[in-house]
C-alpha cells in the first residue's frame, strides 16, 4: 500500500503529469493536476478514461503487445505517443513501476514531454537530409574515413574524381581501395589528420585519373573526413605559363648572343663595302667571313626551328583520359608512320593484350617522336624495333635504333637533360616525354652502347582505378608498388637492403624511411645499398636522398655505404648525382656485384 501522506507531495504537488491506472482493465483510476492541464481534460473526463483512448488509434495494436510486460513488476522506462482532448499529439517519456492502489493492482505513471526533444531531432534530421542533399550535388569529393581506416561515406562528386562508385568502396579499407596513393602526400596528410588529430591541407597529384586535387583532411569524431577539388585545369595553365616564360627567356638569350654575333658580324664585314674601305686583294677573303656568318647565322636559325618544331610536335598536351587497346595503339601509331620512313622498317614486338587506362594522345605524340628520333639518328640502319612488354604490372615501352650509339658523357648529359622541366637545349623534346611519363606516374630512361644503338624506354604502371574503368571488373590487385626488402646481418652487424623494380621519389622516401629505423633499431654504421634488380632511373628522389636520408643517417650511426649498382644506365647515373652532392661524411663506395660490397665492408675495422 502507498503511504497516504506522502502523496500528496509525490503525485498531486508534481509539476509533471502524473496518473494511476488499473494494470487488468487500464482504466484511469487517479491523476494529478499537471496531467489535466497538460492533456485538456478535468479531473472527472479523465477517470473516464483507459489507457486506450490516450494513445492514437494507430498506436493501439503496440499498446495490446505491451500489455503482458505491462501486468509483471518491473519499473518501465518507455517513449509512447498520447492524444490530447483536443487531437494534439504528444510525445511522452514514461516512467511507471507497480503499486497497490485502493486494494486494486495498477500502475503510477511518470509522463514528461519530450516534444522540444522530438522537435530538435526533427530539426537534425532536417538539416541533416539538407546537407546530404548539398554534400551529394556538389562538385566537391567527400569521403569519411574511420579510425580503422576504413570508408564510411562517399559522395556522388568523389565517386565522378576518383572513378570508383560508393558501393564498391564504403566498409573497405582506404588503402585496400587505392593503393596508388600510399606514401604519397596523400597518405601522409591523411596519416597527420588522423593521428596528430590536426587538420591538414594540400595539394597532390592523383595519377590513375591525371587530375591535381586540393585537399583537406581534418579529424572527426568517428575518425576524419576529407573533401577535395578537382584543381587540374588550374595547375596545368600555371605550368603551361611557367613554360612558356622559360620559352620566352630561352629566346631572349638567343636575341642577346646566339644571334647577335653573327648579325653584327655581317652589318660590320657589309659597312666595310660600303664605305669602300676594301682593297682589291681583299674581296675574297670577306666573302669567306660573309659566308662564314651566313652559314653560322643559318645554323642559329635551324636550331630555333627544331626547337619551336618539337615543342608544336608535343603540344597541346590533352586532359583526355580513355581506355583502349594497346596492341592495336602500336599498330595504328606504326601504320601511320611507315608510309613515311620508308627506308626503316617499323617492326612491333608486343605480346601485350590488355586495355590500358591513360592519355592515348599524347603517349602517341611521345612515340612518334621517339621513332622520328630513331629514324633521324640511325640513317645507315633498315629498321626500328617498337617493343612493349609488361614488367611487374608496368607497359614498358620501347624504341631500339640501330644508328651509331651514344657515349657515357651523351647519356650523362641527357639524363640531366630530361630530368629538369626547364629547358636547358632548344634541340630536345625529351623532357617533354618523360614529362607524358611522369604524368602516368612512370618515368622514361635510355641504354645505350656506341656503335650498336640506342633504346629510348618509356614506363607506364597499371591501376586498379584504370582496371575498373577499363574493364568494369573490380580488382584490387591490378597495381604493384615496389618494394624494399630490408635484413639485418647479425653476423656481420650490416643491413642488407635490397630494391625491387622501378622506383620514384615516393618509393624511395618510403624505403629511405624504413632504412633510418633499421639503423636506429640495429645501431648500425653499415649498409649494403643493393640496386641490382632495380630498372630505370629515379632522379626524381636525388635531391630528397641528399638533404632528408644521408645526414640523419649519419646523426644515426651510418658510417660506411657499400653501392651495389643497377645494370640500368640511369639508376648508375641516378646514384651517381646523389654520391657526387652528398653533403655528409658518410664514406660511400659504388660496386657492380654483391660479393665486391660485402669484401669492402669485411675490410673495414
């Protein structure tokens, strides 16, 4: 029995609606003056009511279920929809528990409005419907990422720039779906978000896609969010105007010496005719110097026309990225030409079947002119070789002349050369190739021997994104990374790193990055760098190598540097810049086979 003299205080003086019903009938049996103001009823109309006629009628089928949890002993806490007097819904939080009221079992009721909560919820989800509405028509990407790496969320605009829609990616690991972008800026801002807790904004180059996206990455509650544009049409009309400066000032030195020389030459040789300052015996010898000057001003003159000649050869470079055939590109590229070099053949060597993701009109601008190259510079040779083949999941491909060759000293200078975006000759449209390279995340490289020709390689690797564009199959396995495989040598207190395949600054950082912790882990004054198995070059990462690896490995312990070098001309030539620029005292000696470097690091006490 509830004691009468407290209930007065608990029930009738409560602010909050308050009633008693029967649990066998639900019939009202008390309620209390908060009730009947907040429901429209007096006292007397009330206790002519069940628990029925306070609910909607749509809501009495829940009530009928509820009904043998509503006979039991246990406290309830539930949120019901009531009816007023006058048809006003009304959302209401009840608490009730067990009494014996008057000799009958029932149930006290505790009913608090939640309306101004329903009605905030309401708001939110509004506005929450609202910003999906805008999240999913911008032209903005959108991604959610958890704390476990995986996607939670992924917009239209994302699914358009990235290429892959949200079903394939939401609930799957952000480095499962693009792996191309590990030890990019994009994996280290992403990384710098989300576990610094910091926001963080860049810009980066997406390569499977060929666009320049600007970034911001910041943390969330559930992980970090990242939302970026599509700023590719930008960046290219910057570079494209920076280009054409370098083009501006590479003819403004040409105005001020190449070409005033010769100019001032012949207005000088020509005022002495005029002014009949020549004898007799003289006409002669200046019409040597005329002609001297004529011949040097005309080779000026041609040299500008090749420049300008394989600048329009490789320009405009189109945004247009596509799938198609590669075997049939080769034969459509040499079925084009072979009509012109008719005293070379054009021989394809290809077992290639695959559709390629990527930029079809300018990797045929940069094989035309590589095969142009090769007819040029091979006038005696018959033929030239067009090879592509696919190496660790990359279409190497290839242009091979049977011309005179090149030297040490040529190759050196090419290979600067071609890895500077600023022209340094105006008879090169080499770094523009590696430039169509680099834009498919590849790289261009050459070998060659004197007398037995040159071979002019271009790279370009497979993505998963290019696999799915190209043939609607998901596959996350189309891309390979390279890869650095790293051993400590207990025996002999070195570490024994080992590069694999074709690298770039961002394998190289990565690489780099594991060697530090390996010496600081081992204590080790000793490496045994092995580039055997590693193709092309990598100048790209020279530069980082040589102020961000060597002097805090030197503050880590590094002494001694064995270097086994690659067969690749370029990556020699790639390791060569880097010893030849270091700027620490780390003593480092470059070798052709493995048992050479490990005899020079035994010799060392």
């Amino acid at each position: 029995m509830i004691e009468r003299a407290g209930f007065d205080v608990l029930f009738y003086a409560n602010p909050q609606p308050m009633w008693i019903f029967d649990v066998n009938t639900l019939r009202i049996l008390e309620v209390n003056a908060a009730a009947t103001a907040r429901y429209g009823y007096t006292h007397e109309e009330f206790l002519t009511k069940t628990l029925r006629d306070l609910r909607p009628v749509e809501d009495i089928p829940l009530l009928e279920e509820l009904l043998p949890a509503i006979r039991e002993k246990e406290t309830h806490y539930r949120e019901f929809r009531h009816v007023a007097k006058n048809g006003t819904l009304l959302n209401v939080e009840v608490i009730s528990y067990p009494i014996t009221y008057e000799g009958v079992k029932a149930r006290i009721v505790y009913g608090r409005s939640i309306d101004a909560r329903k009605e905030l919820v309401g708001r939110l989800e509004l506005t929450q419907r609202r910003l999906l509405q805008i999240l999913e028509t911008t032209i903005i990407g959108f991604m959610q990422i958890d704390f476990g790496w995986r996607i939670a969320y992924w917009n239209k605009a994302a699914e358009e720039l990235i290429g892959y829609n949200r079903q394939i990616v939401l609930n799957r690991s952000i480095w499962e779906v693009l792996p191309e972008i590990l030890h990019s800026d994009f994996y280290h801002s992403f990384e710098s978000a989300m576990t610094d807790r910091i926001s963080v904004d860049f810009t980066d180059y997406f390569w499977p896609t060929q666009k320049w996206f600007n970034c911001t990455a910041y943390p969330a509650e559930t992980g970090i969010i990242v939302h970026f544009r599509d700023i590719t049409h930008k960046r290219l009309s910057q570079e494209s105007l920076l280009e054409k400066i370098d083009q501006l000032k590479e003819i403004s030195y040409l105005n001020s010496h190449a070409l005033r020389k010769p100019v001032a030459s012949l207005l000088g040789l020509t005022e002495l005719v005029k002014e009949d300052l020549i004898k007799p015996g003289e006409f002669k010898d200046i019409a040597a110097l005329i002609n001297d000057c004529s011949i040097e001003l005309d080779n000026v003159v041609n040299d500008v026309n090749n420049w300008i000649n394989d600048e329009d050869y490789l320009q405009p470079f189109d945004t247009v990225i596509e799938a198609f055939d590669f075997r049939a590109f080769l034969q459509y590229v040499v079925d084009k030409l072979q009509p012109i070099y008719r005293r070379h053949e054009l021989i394809i060597i290809s077992d290639i079947q695959l559709s390629f993701y990527g930029n079809k009109q300018i990797i045929e601008q940069a094989l035309r002119y590589l095969i142009d190259n090769a007819v040029k510079f091979s006038p005696v040779a018959n033929r030239v070789i067009v090879k592509a083949e696919l190496v660790m999941q990359n279409i190497v491909l290839s242009v091979e002349d049977f011309g005179v060759g090149m030297d040490v000293d040529q190759l050196h200078k090419l290979f600067h050369r071609i890895n500077q975006k600023k022209h340094v000759n105006l008879s090169s449209g080499l770094p523009k190739i590696n430039e169509v390279c680099r834009r498919h995340n590849g790289n261009m490289w050459i070998e060659s021997v004197p007398g037995d020709g040159s071979t002019f390689y271009m790279r370009f690797p497979l993505s998963n994104v290019g696999a799915y564009k190209s043939t609607g199959v998901i596959n996350f396995g189309v891309y390979r990374q390279s890869y650095t495989d790293i051993s400590y040598n207990e025996e002999y207190h070195y570490l024994y790193v080992d590069w694999i395949g074709f690298h770039n600054l961002h394998s190289v950082k990565d690489g780099c990055l594991k060697m530090l912790a390996y010496i600081r882990k081992y204590d080790c004054d000793r490496i045994i760098n092995d580039n055997s198995q590693v193709i092309g070059g990598w100048m790209d990462a020279c530069d980082w190598i040589i102020k961000n690896f060597f002097p805090p490995a030197e503050q880590a312990g590094l002494k001694h540097l064995a270097w086994v070098l690659s067969p690749s001309l370029f990556s020699k030539l790639s390791a060569q810049h880097t010893v030849e620029h270091k700027e620490t005292s780390v003593v480092i000696q470059r070798f052709e086979d493995n048992q050479a470097a490990q005899d020079w690091l035994a010799s060392i006490r």
